[in-house]
C-alpha cells in the first residue's frame, strides 16, 4: 500500500481530533442545557458528565504511549475514534447517569489518546520548516468540531435528544473512515514506548503552565453555552450561536498560533497566549452583555485548541531532533493538561453547585492564568535559546 503523503497524515490527525475533541468533548456543552430542560439531568449532574469526559481524557493521555507500544500507534488511532461513535450511539435514550458517566469518561479516554499520538505521529513526515503550520491545521480539527456541533444542534435538538445523539455518532463514524487510511508507519522505535522523559527544569516548568492553562480555560469550554442559555435566559439557540462563534475561534487559532509560534519561536508565544488569555476570562468575570460574551467565546474558543500546538512546539524546541523523547515529553504534558481540565472541572463544578452563580467560575479561571504566566516567567531561558533568531 502506498504511504500517506504528509498532508495525507496532517488530514487524518485534523479528523482524528475533530472527532476525539471537537465532537467528543465540545458537542456535549451545548447539549447541557437540553439535557436540564428535558429532564435528563439534574444541572448539576450535567455539569459532572462534563467533567466525566476531562477525566477520561487524563487516563487517555496516560495510557497512550503503552497502546501505541502495545498495539502500534495507528491502530489506536483507528480504534478510538470508532470508540466515540459507539459512546454517542449508545447514550441515544435516558440511562441513569452512570451509564453516561462511563461512556463520557471512555469518549474522554479516547480524546486523550488522540491527542499524544495524532499529532507526534504526522508531524515527523512534515517539513520541518512547516510544522508548526502542519500542527495548526490539524488541531484545527478541534474547532472545526466545535463549529459543526454548533451549527446542527438547534435543528437537531428540534428533532431530539435521541436522534441528536445518534447523528452526533453517525458524523463520527463518517470522519473515522476519512482518516483511517491516512495514518503513516510510526517511525517511533518500539521500545520508546517506555522512554523516560528527558529531565529538563525547563519542561516540568511547561507541564505545569501547560495545566495551569488548562484549568484557565475550563469556564469557557464547560459553562459559556449554559451560562448564556440558563443563567442569562436568552435560550438554547442564542447559547449555541455564541458556542458557534467559540468553533470558529477554535478553527482559526490553532493555524495562527502555530504560524506565529514558528515565526517568534514557541515560548514567546506561549507567554503572549498567558496574557492574552488571563485578560479575557478575568473581564468575562464582570459582565453578563451576550455581545461581549460572544466576541470572549470567539477569542477563546481560538486559545483552547491554540495553545496545544504552541506548547507541542515548544517541546520540539527543547528536544530537537529526539523523536522518541517528544512523545514521552508531549504524553506528559498532555497528561498535565489533562489534569488541570480535570481537577478544574470537577472544582468549578462543585463551585457551581454552591450556588454561587458563574462569575467566580471565570475569576477561578484568571488567576490559573496569571499563576501559569508567573511561573513561565520565573524560569530564565538558556542563554543559546535567548538569542535564537525570530
């Protein structure tokens, strides 16, 4: 058979992520309010069964390098986007809410597996010149999820829950047979499976603004669509047009921060992604205008999937060249990511149940931020990368 080209391999990872992301995590905040107002769920259930699936995502993002050692890399990533299509198919009828627990939390699983290897396995059959444009385009495939997600639900939800769900597995399926022969042989050597991570201040530094981030974006990506349906009455369809505009932030981003990152070099756009974002949700913490909750969506919805090639490329920089130990580093920090989703969700879900409304949600959220910029700050760059040119 004939080897994917490289935008052959960028294609596959971009579906792989559409599915594993885009669809899996971010179809279900604009499901939420139906899920409330339909009785599914209690609000606060709801907002757990989010969190179910960051949870997920940490085991997936743990366990990747062991399935990729274990099954090949490409067959893990044929096998966990057929596993979201069967977690949207299955969860078409009320069930109690473990039942949708378990398939939120292995759809999650799935994402995280998806997001160590889709990436660090196209990536090395492109220019180098080229990838961090080449790692834009595929978590573009984030938003592009997010955007069809938001654009079919009013219709869908017309028509109901039930049938929502099964179209919603129905898309996946379509976009796991777009990808499934464009995964290149894994260059990796097997026994990299159980590579130690290189041990470098400088990326235990980046885990941990890398999770910091993550829980900085927990408020828009978990509550935004709910906040402006329930908590400002404007109504289901008006919280999936600003969910809509948080797609199209996530389908830009990701390309921009990737050309950016590979023109100033990754680490100084990683701190202007910090400041940029620690703005945004403290000023969303002060305001209920939808007009101004739709352009904070847009802009977040751009960093959420933004950040990952941004921080992928700033693992590169600091392993040029070390295949093997990219992945272990990029599991890592993906895990750390995965984390900060976590244990943010999970808190600001438990925050929400308190009663305390959606504004601590968002300032919860800043000052992750700001906390992630201080450390990316304290940690002095070697003198060779300083002077490294634009």
């Amino acid at each position: 058979m004939r080897r994917p080209g490289p935008l052959r391999a960028t294609f596959s990872a971009l579906c792989a992520n559409l599915v594993g992301i885009g669809l899996a995590r971010f179809a279900y905040s604009p499901l939420i309010p139906a899920l409330v107002n339909e009785g599914w769920f209690e609000a606060s259930a709801a907002a757990y069964l989010g969190a179910a699936n960051l949870a997920g995502y940490l085991a997936g993002a743990l366990s990747a390098r062991f399935l990729a050692h274990r099954f090949g890399a490409a067959t893990a990533l044929r096998a966990m986007p057929a596993l979201i299509a069967v977690s949207f198919l299955v969860c078409a009828q009320p069930q109690p809410f473990i039942w949708f627990f378990v398939w939120r939390f292995l759809s999650g699983m799935a994402g995280g597996v998806i997001m160590v290897l889709a990436a660090t396995l196209a990536l090395p059959h492109v220019p180098e010149s080229r990838r961090g444009l080449a790692g834009g385009l595929i978590f573009m495939g984030v938003g592009l999820g997010a955007v069809i997600s938001a654009a079919l639900l009013p219709p869908l939800l017309a028509r109901g829950l039930p049938f929502t769900w099964i179209t919603l597995g129905v898309i996946c399926t379509g976009f796991t047979l777009a990808a499934w022969n464009g995964w290149p042989d894994d260059k990796v050597p097997a026994s990299a499976g159980a590579a130690p991570v290189p041990r470098d201040p400088r990326l235990r530094a980046l885990m941990l603004v890398y999770g910091l981030n993550a829980f900085g974006l927990v408020p828009h990506m978990v509550f935004l669509a709910d906040y402006v349906a329930r908590g400002l009455s404007q109504g289901i369809e008006r919280g999936a047009l600003v969910w809509l505009l948080f797609g199209l932030g996530a389908s830009i981003g990701p390309v921009v921060l990737g050309r950016l990152g590979d023109r100033f070099g990754f680490g100084v756009t990683l701190r202007g992604a910090l400041v940029a974002q620690a703005v945004v949700v403290a000023l969303t913490s002060t305001t209920s205008e939808v007009g101004w909750l739709a352009l904070a969506g847009f802009i977040m919805g751009g960093f959420c999937p933004g950040v990952v090639p941004v921080a992928l490329g700033r693992v590169r920089e600091l392993l040029p060249g070390d295949h093997a130990g990219q992945r272990a580093a990029w599991s890592r920090t993906t895990a750390a990511f995965a984390l900060g989703q976590a244990g943010g969700a999970y808190g600001l879900a438990w925050l929400f149940s308190q009663g305390g409304g959606y504004g601590p949600l968002f300032l919860a959220g800043a000052a992750a931020l700001v906390l992630g910029l201080v450390v990316e700050l304290a940690v002095r760059p070697r003198r060779s990368e300083a002077s490294e040119p634009a």
